[in-house]
C-alpha cells in the first residue's frame, strides 16, 4: 500500500512564509506544524489542512501527495 507524504515544506517556499508565520496565522503550535511539515504525523484534520490551505492560498493536492510503494 502507498502512503501520503505531505509536501507543506515546498508550499511554504513557494510563498515565502515562516513556521512560526504560518503557525500563528493557523492557529496551532510551532511543534505541530513542524510535525506536519517534516512528515512526522500520520493524520491531518481537515479544518488543520483547510486552515493551512486559506492562508498559503492553495489547494489540499498542493500539499498532499500520494506515494506507490516500490
């Protein structure tokens, strides 16, 4: 079975924002968004991802990525 690798690190980049920006502006911890960010979580609410998605003004596929295993 594949997995979902989320890619918030490459979106955050992309739009020149800041954990600690990001963080605040979503309303969550510094340490959980740095879980999302590095992959080390193995669920995402969707009002999280939907947070994250209005202030970095994408979509949920942006970040979301699915993976096959090889």
């Amino acid at each position: 079975m594949g997995k979902i690798i989320l890619r918030l690190d490459r979106m955050m980049v992309e739009r020149k924002i800041s954990l600690n920006e990001l963080a605040e502006r979503v309303g969550i911890s510094n340490v959980n968004l740095s879980k999302i960010k590095n992959n080390k979580v193995t669920a995402i609410r969707f009002s999280t991802l939907a947070a994250i998605c209005e202030v970095l003004d994408c979509e949920a596929g942006d970040i979301l990525e699915y993976q096959k295993d090889e």
